[in-house]
C-alpha cells in the first residue's frame, strides 16, 4: 500500500498510509494528513487515487493555497503523483512510496525496490557537468566493497533501486534522462559520494563513484 513520507530538513517526521481514495492535506485537525505549520493553508491540497490504475498512482490538486504547491520543485495546481514523487508544502516534503522488500548479503541489509523517483536529497558538492550522453543505451551495476557482503553485485536493471538499512539510512539509485541519480530516503546521518556528504540535490553518478553508507562502501560501474 502507498505511503506519504514526510520529512522536515532532511529528517523523517513521520509516515503515513495511503488507505483512501481522497486524501486532505493541510493545517485545519480535520484533514487527513496535519501539518500545523503556518506556512501551510488550512485546507492546501488533496490527493486523488487514479481510478483504473494501481495505488501508487494519483493526481495532486492545489486548493488554492496561499504558498503554493511544488511538484518536484516545480509549482502546480493539478498534476500526476507517482511513487517516488515529491510534493512539497511550505518547508515540508511529502514522498510518495510503497513497500518495499529487503535483500539480505551476509549480515548486511539491501533493500532492493522500485519506486524512488525525483527527491530534495542529493549532493550539494557536484554540478551537473557530471551527466554523460548515452547513459541510457548503457548498464550498470553496482559493485559491494566492504562489509560481509563484499564483492556481490547488483545488476541496475530496474528504473530505481534502493540500498541501506530501514530505520539508519536508504539510498536510492534512479535512472533518468540524464543517467543514474543518487538521493538519500531515510537516515540522519548522510551516506557520501567520494567522501562529499549527500546534499540538497540529486547527484548524477559516473562510473567510479564510491558510495559509503555509514561503513559500507558501494561502488558505481559501468558494465
């Protein structure tokens, strides 16, 4: 089932499942999901389950609201909400996401899911002269470093694939236009891309690139 995950400042605040067809956003107690904050409208948006489709699917309205929605960082009165999406309202960030299912190597857990789309995470420290034409015509893998499950590999053969502990700290790897992007999902702690802390931006990776999560190091390759 389809979750909001609401974070504040990069940190988790809370979850909240998705269990109806229309779901209230705003500061009045009656909605379905309260942000008491006073940058957030009474009654400022509503999310629409697409009839016809599964439940990670929806349509995000603005009702008017006197800050605005943003949609992956772009203002909106109406548009598609799908897993992996991020609504943005005052200094909050709404994810959506579903459940995902955990891989175990060893003594340290993966999980692996598809579903993580565009997010307020990323590497502050790079730029986009990182992105490489012909990305998508190419795969990649990545490649376990460290820990007990050092030397596995995990093909990317999936739009988006997650890694890290539930709880400490996920990433998640998405492949876009522009090649495969790195945010972190949940963890206080910010996992590293060539020793340079996850930021407020989506960092493009490159072949090469080493990940560490909190002792474990990951590294993007190209096959």
């Amino acid at each position: 089932m389809a979750k909001l995950v609401i974070t504040l400042d990069g940190k988790v605040l809370k979850e909240v499942v998705l269990s109806k067809d229309r779901t209230t956003l705003g500061r009045r107690p009656y909605n379905d999901v309260v942000i008491d904050n006073l940058a957030v409208s009474g009654e400022h948006a509503v999310l629409l389950r697409d009839s016809g489709t599964d439940a990670e699917s929806y349509t995000i309205q603005d009702l008017g609201s006197t800050n605005g929605t943003y949609l992956n960082g772009a203002p909106i009165k109406s548009s598609p909400f799908r897993e992996g999406d991020t609504v943005d309202i005052g200094k909050y960030s709404l994810r959506l996401l579903s459940d995902t299912r955990q891989t175990t190597f060893g003594s340290s857990r993966f999980g692996a899911t598809t579903g993580f789309g565009n997010s307020r995470f990323g590497n502050s420290g790079f730029s986009d002269s990182r992105t490489r034409a012909g990305d998508a015509e190419r795969s990649y893998k990545i490649k376990v470093l460290s820990g007990d499950a050092a030397g596995r590999e995990i093909l990317l053969s999936k739009e988006q694939t997650t890694f890290g502990q539930r709880g400490t700290l996920v990433v998640s790897v998405m492949h876009k236009p522009r090649g495969y992007e790195l945010v972190q999902v949940e963890g206080e702690k910010r996992a590293q891309v060539n020793g340079v802390s996850l930021g407020l931006m989506p960092v493009v990776l490159r072949s090469g690139d080493v990940i560490n999560l909190t002792g474990i190091q990951l590294q993007f390759l190209q096959v």
